[in-house]
C-alpha cells in the first residue's frame, strides 16, 4: 500500500499538500455502510446459527474490529506475494495462497488444481514385510 493511502473505504489521500496526509475528506455514506459486516449482517448471520439470540453490544464491536483487521492482513500478505512474483496486480491466487498457507482456508473455485500425492519411497524392509503378506494371503485363499 502507498503512503497516505487508507485501505478503507473514505479515507485516504486529500490530493493536497503532503501525500501522507491522511486527513479524510467528508463523505455522505452512513457509518453503518463503510462496515465490512455492519451490525445488521452480524445479527442475521446469529439469527441463522442460534434463533433468538441477540449479540451484546461490545460483541459486535469486537467482532466487526478484527473482520477489519483479518481483511487488512489478508491484503497486506497478499499485496506481497503479488510483488513477490514482480506484478503490480494483485490476483486471487495470492489471496488464496495466503488464506491456504496461514489461515487453512480453501476458497472453493480458486486453486482447485489437483495436486499430486507426494508417495514416500518405501524401504526394502517394507517391501520384504508387504511381499510376506501377500504370500500368506495367496496361501489361505
């Protein structure tokens, strides 16, 4: 991310002056939309899981501050694997190498190539020990 530049929705840059100026400049979009998950997606969301409930206040707040924060990470990470590989694009691969390597999370539809199952070389002790299995089970059948 450059300097001065916010990587949330309304903030960044004013344009003038010191490009780190981070002063924001007024915008006409409620608190509630610059949310990643606003109060009303976090109370649908538990209405799913556990009907009834409601989430305490300092819950929500909590909750919707490290959204923020996991989104921020994921970003960050993801912005260097794309400069890693010498692109000024960031990509979904690099969002999900993050997300797979860190996180242990698979996004459905994003690397979805098979993989090759690494086999281990077995060892002559094993194959001797697999050939006398398969020798006593010919004999029985």
């Amino acid at each position: 991310m450059t300097p001065g530049m916010s990587n949330r929705p309304g903030g960044g840059s004013s344009g003038a002056g010191d490009p780190r100026n981070t002063q924001k400049t007024p915008n006409f979009v409620s608190p509630e939309c610059r949310e990643l998950l606003p109060g009303s997606k976090l109370s649908e969301l538990l209405n799913e899981v556990a009907p009834g409930e409601v989430l305490d206040p300092d819950v929500e707040e909590f909750l919707q501050e490290h959204v923020d924060e996991f989104v921020d990470n994921v970003t960050e990470f993801a912005c260097r694997f794309a400069k890693h590989r010498k692109s000024r694009v960031l990509e979904a691969r690099d969002i999900q190498l993050h997300l797979e390597k860190n996180w242990n999370i698979r996004v459905p539809g994003y690397g979805d190539d098979p993989r090759p199952v690494k086999r281990t070389a077995s060892t002559p002790v094993h194959q001797a020990r697999m050939q006398a299995i398969a020798k006593s089970q010919h004999h029985q059948g």
